[in-house]
C-alpha cells in the first residue's frame, strides 16, 4: 500500500515538474523568438534601438509588413474622426499601390486590417518612435524629403473626405491635431 501511495506521490511530483519544465521552455521559447523577430525587424528598418524594434514588435510589425509603416500616418489621419470614410480608403490603397504594395501580401494584409478596425494610439507612438530613430540616421535633405513626402500624403487622405459632400477639401479639426501630431515628429 505504501509503495501504491510513493507511486502516485512520485507521479504527482513528475507531473508537477513536466509543467513547470513546459513552463520554462515555452517561455524560453517566446524570449528566442522576440529576440529573432527583434534581430529580422533590425536587419530589415536598419534600426538598432530595442525600445523602437519593441514597440513595433508590439503593435504587430514584423520585417515582411515593415512596408506598411510607411502608411501609418495616412490611416491615424483617416481614424482621426472615429470613422474611415471610401475616399480615405481609396486614398490609403492608392498609396499602397505607389509604396509597391501589392495585394495579399503580408504589408497589405496588415492595411486591410487597419482600415476595417481602428488601431490603437499604440501605433502611432510606435510609428513617433520609428521615426525618432530615423532622424538621427539621416541628413538633413533627407529627412525634410521624408518629412515631406509623409506629410502631403497624409494630408491628401485628410481632404479625400473633407468639406461639404465632398467638396472644398476641408481638413477638420481632427485631422489638423493628428498632422501636426506628425508634423511634430520630425521636429
């Protein structure tokens, strides 16, 4: 009886200590693939700050979607008013279009998803982040060309939808606060 009762205590304990031991690999798993995703989103932005590679590891950017960084400041501007108006979703694709992403690809797969489901403001700060790394990465002329480029972008997706029915191309007020938002970025 007692060798019965040693027999399930010793089936207990190995049980207790195949989950702890599954535990501890799953979680040295997650570590070695954060570490990896960390190291491919690095070798793919040419971003060596690991606050920034986190961030975007966080809000869902892994190298294959990097493409669509580039357009997180179009779909803020469109999200900018709680809702995502036709012409700002034709406006965003066109941009995917000219960014060379093309459909089912994993960047626009990742833009689809952007323009059916508000991100949250996680994003955005991750793209600030982004860019604040950028900055100390490229020259003068080049930044004010990024700056640039972004901008007029985000701007034509803010008056794809703006004024009455359509017409005057009015940019509200909450689009303005997410540009300048943008804007300030750079600065």
């Amino acid at each position: 009886m007692s060798d019965s009762l040693h027999d399930r205590g010793k089936a207990m304990e190995d049980l207790f200590f195949a989950e702890k031991d599954q535990e501890l690999l799953e979680k040295i798993r997650e570590e070695i693939g954060a570490k990896e995703s960390r190291d491919a989103l690095q070798s793919a932005s040419g971003i060596s700050d690991a606050a920034v590679l986190d961030a975007l590891i966080e809000s869902g950017i892994k190298p294959e979607t990097l493409t669509s960084v580039a357009l997180i400041p179009l779909v803020a501007v469109a999200w900018s008013d709680n809702k995502m108006e036709d012409a700002e979703v034709t406006a965003i694709l066109q941009a995917a279009d000219v960014a060379g992403i093309t459909t089912g690809s994993a960047s626009y797969h990742t833009i689809e998803a952007w323009l059916s489901r508000k991100p949250g403001h996680d994003l955005l700060d991750a793209w600030k982040s982004y860019i604040g790394s950028l900055k100390s990465t490229l020259d003068e002329v080049a930044l004010t060309q990024l700056k640039t480029s972004i901008i007029g972008r985000a701007e034509h997706v803010a008056k794809a939808s703006g004024g009455f029915l359509g017409l005057g191309h009015r940019v509200s007020d909450s689009e303005r606060k997410v540009l300048d938002e943008l804007t300030q970025a750079f600065d």
